[in-house]
C-alpha cells in the first residue's frame, strides 16, 4: 500500500491540467484511475502520456461526467476549453466548434464512437437525425484541439473527438437507474458486466423521451415573407420543436488479442428545432437508426519489436421522414424570376420536401509498431473506406420543369424518387490512405513525433498531410511543446453531387485544407496547483461556400478561407482535500471570407468539485460566452453575452447502494440565443432554467 501511495504522490506531481476534471480531490484518486487520466490515445494511436502527447489533449472520464451531472454528450463538451457547443437550427444538432471554425453542418469536426468515424457521407456531418447521445455507457472521452488528419485522415479538420464507451472493467457493479426533468423528459438505464468463460461482456441499455423545451422564436423567414407578399403564414411567434425518443445499447466483448464491439442508436419522434429552412414547422417528425459493428485483433508480442492491430468495421446511419416536413408553411406565396417578370406561385398546402437517405460505411484498417530502432518507434498504417449511399427516397407536392428555373407545385406529396427531381441518386465513395509516424526520443528529454498521411479518393483525387510536433521536457515540472499539423475536410455527396434544388452540388470541388501552429507550455507547480497556456495560429483554405452560379443555382465552390489566432488558459487548484477548483479561458480572434456567424472571441469556464459531507457532493458549473458577431453583410447586432450556470448535487449511498442525484441547468433563467442562418433576427432560442433528478440501484 506504501509504494502504491508513492506512486500516487509521483504522479500527482506531473498531473497534467488538461486532464483537469476530477472528483472530490486529486488525493482521493486511487493509482488505477490516476494512470486512466494521465494516457490518451487518440494523440498518436498509441497510449501516451498526456502532458508528452503530440497534441493539446483533453481526458475527460466517467467520474467526470457524473460529477458534471450530465445526460447527454453536448452538456459534458460545453467546458472543454477552445470548443464551443452550438446548435443548428434544423433538428437543433450539435455544433462542436473548435477556435472558432463554425459551420451550420459542422463537417470541420471528427466524432469518433470507439476510433470509428461517425460521419454521414451524405453531408459530411454526424447525419441529419443525430439526437443527442446520452452517457451512462461512456467510460471516457479523449479530445484534441487541433488538426488530426495525419492519423485520421478527412475532416479531422479543427479538432478530434473519440467517446470509449464501456468495457466490463469499467463496470464493477451492474446499475439500473432512472430519471425525470423539465419538459417532460425521461430515461432509464441498465449497466451490466459479466465473464463467460474466457470471455468478458459489458452491456448497456439506455432510454430517453422528451418533448424538448418550448422556447419561442419571434420572426422566422416566414414572418419576412409575409411582410413581402402581404400573406399571413407563419408560425411565429411560436415554439422551436424539439421532441425526441431515444434507444441506445452497446455491447463490448472480449476474449485474450479478440474484441467485438457493437452499437445501436434509434432515434424517433425527432422535431424540426426551428424548421428546414428556419420556417417553423410543428408538424414534421424525422427518425433515423444508426448502428457500428466492429472486430479487432490485437497482438502486442508479434515478433521480437513488432505490435500488430486490425480493425474491421461497420457503420450504418439513415435518415428518413415520419411527418411530412414543411419547408414553407400552408399560405405561404413563391415569387420567382420569370422572363416575363415575377411567377406568383401560392401554397395551400405549404411547400412539402421529405429527403431520405440510406448509408453503409465500411472499413478496414491495419497498423503495425516497430521498435527495433534505438530511440525510436515507427507506426505504419494503412487501410481501405467504402462508402455507399445505396438508397436515397424523396417525397414532396413540387418539381422543376424542363428548363430547371420554374417550380411546379403538385396536387398532391409525391413520389419523385429516381426522377431528375430527387434531391441526390445513390452514390458511392473509395478511400485508401497509408501513413508513416515516428516517435523519436532526440534527446533526454526532447520527444520528435513526425507523420505523413496519403489519401487517395476515387472522386476527389489525392490529399497528404504532414504533421510535427516536438514536446520538451522543460524541467521536472515544466512541459513544452511546438506543433505542426495539416488537415483536410472531404467535400460531401450532397456537396458534390446534390440536385436539390435549395442547394445544388459541384462535382469540381476540392478538399477544404488548414495548417496549423501551436506552442503549449504545462507547469505542475505544486501538488495543488497546476496552469498550463496554449497558443495557436491557423490558416483554412479552399473552404466550401455555397453562392449563386451563371445558371443562379446555389451551388457549392471553393472559395473561402479563415485565418485564426488565439489561446487557451487552464488551472486547476486543490483548495483543500475535499475542494477542487477548476477554470479556463479560451480566446479567439478570425478573420477571411468564410465568417457567416460566429464562435464567441471569448469564453470562461469554472467548476468545482467539493465533498461538503461525506458520500455528497456538489459541483457548481459557470460558463460565461461573450457576445457572437452577425456574419459578413447581416445588419442585425450582435448576439447577446451570457452567463450559464449549473449545479449538480450527488448524494451515494442515499440508500444502500441507492445513489441520488439533482441538477439545476441554467440556474439565473439566462435566455441565449444561437446564431442560425440569419433568417431568425433574435436567434435560435436554448432552453431557460430546468430540473433534472435520477436515482440508481448498484448490485
């Protein structure tokens, strides 16, 4: 038990603070979950230690998540330092914002589900129906800010997300729990663990119903074109629509170099949020199922220096329509440019469009370690995507006419699938990509990691992207480090090959590209005090923007680019033995042609983590975001600064083994407001104060 202590005490001294989230007290932490926060392994794809990773990483694991109080996904990102948590305005998905490159689809940032990209081929993001995640069987969440494709290829863009869901070592105790908040919302849950045999399995079951909150948007597009054409149409004032039920399991089994690992994410009952086209829609419903499959092989004593991995894996998602979706409301008037003037085009029924989209994305990757080199560690990679939109389905009351510039509106919701009328035709996509990284250990304390990946892709051609960074070991107490990194975002099939007449694709695109430079510094000042500063610069070019064409389609080209600087501070401070403090702060300035609405310049965060009594515990959450500039060319003001604040109070042990939680969000009933598409002046309304209270039963 001494040396176990000893041990602690060592590590506590190199406590890297981007790994700040912790429970009661870092000396509460027993040397087990210590080495669990002090590894990440999406940095360089292979474990490593946290302050010597070739990145600026963030680990965030379980204690954390329950210490937050949180349910979902977003509600634990919100406090990483340098990542901003928005929404879109169709279905509210979220927006994972890293230093300040934001999109409405999102497609700058790579969500990983187990080291498997969670990307929709269709548009690039994390699919049209993504329904929030919830976390009981999230056993850690690793994060780096900055570019990635050098180890994951496309769209690893501003930033790397990988959520480790549980294996059976991560659960000690089976647990059944259950919930119930603000706006009639519900879930229940079941985790359990057991060994058959040679054999260890980890299930988890978890369920949730909401209605969404009712936050009211004022003037939509709708209001606007009511104002032009003289109708009265639109739904607003009225409430955003963010019902939503939701299914999820996941199951991890292993036996000696063997893992398989599967999910499944259902998704009914899905709201508009604030409409398809930021018109708001009560009536439209949207449900989508998503589910991985995945084998692995692992074998660490190939040969003499050598490590093998396999991966072989399955990632289904669709998107389809239970409600006719309304892109205009009933009443509502077209005017379209016509050769003999303007077509007045009226909607009894509303203009009605329901793309559905069916995907299958498979992968193989292979990578092996060398150690044979002195000083050195080689990791060679390669692997092969495909990718199939084998069914796409379109149902709506318009079509174009011969020439392409004329709406026709339909008696009736029609059919239209395989006619020049659907929004895109089932389409495919091959990836093959090998890459080359050395670990090299130059000097005592100086650690060189060099890479180079190459993609090539059957519709887009090649890519390569470089990446350096070297880490010094300052002092015993003072970590440096020095980045360079390259990535790309792959251009979308809706992107390159829509025929939606909202936005058209181009097959002429090209990857959107970025390089990076950082310099981070870590000081363990004390067993008490950690801080560390990180400080970046960027360039993004060739962004994809959508504008009118020669034919005035909205279409799709390469012609943005960003320039970014800024930094993030972290500190973490052990006040007492039942007392962490834990703050960052997160600036960024931009600027280029690709701004439409913006990230925040600035943000805070502070939370802390105090066992007041014991087997209770309190964490205070405080975020504060400056204001949002309007993008290029909108005469609107700025969106409102906030300040958020949340409170989970945890008792364990209420009974026995009967745990007890209760957590307030957005305690000051602060209204926040998210840009859109301009289309909504005051913004995409969040949800005001809520109530959240969930007991659990260990046996």
């Amino acid at each position: 038990m001494l040396s176990v202590k000893l041990r602690v005490l060592a590590l506590l001294l190199s406590f890297p603070l981007s790994t700040a989230y912790a429970k009661s007290s870092l000396l509460d932490m027993d040397f087990e979950e210590l080495m669990d926060k002090q590894y990440v392994t999406i940095a360089s794809g292979s474990p490593v230690a946290v302050n010597l990773a070739p990145a600026v990483a963030t680990v965030i694991t379980e204690t954390d998540i329950r210490a937050m109080g949180a349910t979902d996904l977003d509600q634990v990102l919100q406090m990483v330092p340098g990542l901003y948590v928005s929404n879109t305005f169709s279905n509210y998905n979220p927006i994972y914002a890293f230093r300040g490159i934001y999109s409405q689809v999102n497609t700058e940032t790579l969500l990983l589900l187990n080291g498997i990209p969670m990307t929709s081929l269709y548009r690039g993001d994390r699919g049209g129906i993504w329904g929030g995640m919830p976390v009981r069987s999230i056993a850690r969440i690793e994060i780096i800010r900055g570019p990635g494709s050098a180890v994951y290829g496309a769209d690893a863009f501003g930033g790397v997300i990988n959520i480790i869901t549980k294996s059976a070592l991560d659960i000690p105790e089976s647990e059944i729990g259950a919930g119930y908040g603000s706006f009639n919302s519900r879930d229940a849950w079941l985790l359990a663990a057991d060994r058959l045999g040679d054999i260890s399995a980890a299930l988890s079951i978890e369920y949730s119903d909401t209605d969404g909150h009712r936050e009211r948007v004022h003037f939509d597009h709708q209001s606007w074109r009511d104002e032009q054409m003289g109708t009265d149409a639109s739904f607003a004032p009225g409430p955003v629509q963010l019902s939503r039920r939701a299914l999820d399991l996941h199951l991890d089994l292993r036996m000696d170099n063997w893992l398989l690992r599967g999910s499944y994410q259902g998704r009914d009952n899905v709201g508009n949020g604030a409409g398809f086209y930021e018109a708001l829609d009560p009536q439209g419903r949207y449900e989508s199922t998503r589910y991985t499959l995945e084998l692995q092989y692992s074998n660490p004593t190939l040969a003499e220096n050598w490590e093998l991995q396999t991966n072989v894996s399955l990632h289904h998602i669709d998107q389809q329509v239970e409600k006719d979706t309304l892109m205009l409301p009933p009443g509502s008037v077209l005017a379209i440019p016509a050769p003999t003037g303007l077509q007045i085009i009226n909607l009894p029924n509303g203009l009605i469009g329901n793309p559905q989209v069916w995907e299958n994305n498979y992968r193989f990757d292979v990578s092996t370690f060398y150690t044979g080199f002195e000083n050195h560690r080689i990791r060679l990679a390669t692997g092969y995507y495909f990718g199939d939109i084998y069914r796409t389905r379109e149902t709506k009351n318009f079509m174009l006419d011969e020439t392409g510039s004329t709406i026709i509106i339909l008696p009736r919701v029609t059919n239209l699938s395989g006619t020049p009328d659907t929004f895109l035709n089932p389409a495919d996509r091959e990836n093959l990509y090998l890459s080359l990284q050395d670990e090299w250990r130059l000097a005592k304390n100086w650690h060189l990691t060099s890479g180079l990946r190459y993609d090539r892709y059957s519709d887009f051609g090649d890519t390569f992207n470089p990446r350096l960074a070297l880490v010094w070991e300052t002092t015993d107490r003072v970590t440096s480090k020095f980045l360079y990194g390259r990535a790309f975002r792959a251009p979308s099939l809706s992107e390159l090959y829509s025929t939606n007449p909202v936005a058209f694709g181009n097959p002429n695109l090209d990857p959107q590209s970025i390089d990076t430079y950082e310099f981070a510094i870590n000081v363990r000042a004390s067993t008490r005090l950690q801080y560390g500063l990180n400080l970046f610069h960027y360039d993004a070019k060739d962004l994809i923007l959508y504008r009118r064409d020669d034919k005035q389609l909205y279409t799709p080209f390469n012609e943005g680019n960003q320039k970014g600087y800024g930094g993030e501070l972290e500190i973490s401070y052990t006040l007492a033995s039942n007392l962490n403090l834990f703050a960052n702060y997160s600036y960024v300035t931009i600027d280029g042609t690709s701004k439409h609405s913006e990230a925040p310049e600035h943000q805070v965060h502070f939370h802390a983590a105090w066992n007041f009594a014991p087997e209770w515990q309190l964490t205070p959450q405080i975020s504060y975001v400056s204001e949002r500039a309007r993008g290029k060319g909108d005469p609107h003001s700025a969106f409102d600064e906030y300040v958020l604040v949340n409170l989970a109070l945890q008792r364990r042990n209420l009974l026995h083994k009967v745990d007890g939680m209760l957590v307030v969000r957005n305690l000051l009933d602060q209204e926040i407001r998210e840009p859109g598409l301009d289309n909504i002046p005051d913004g995409l309304p969040k949800a005001g104060i809520s109530l959240y209270g969930s007991l659990s039963y260990r046996f």
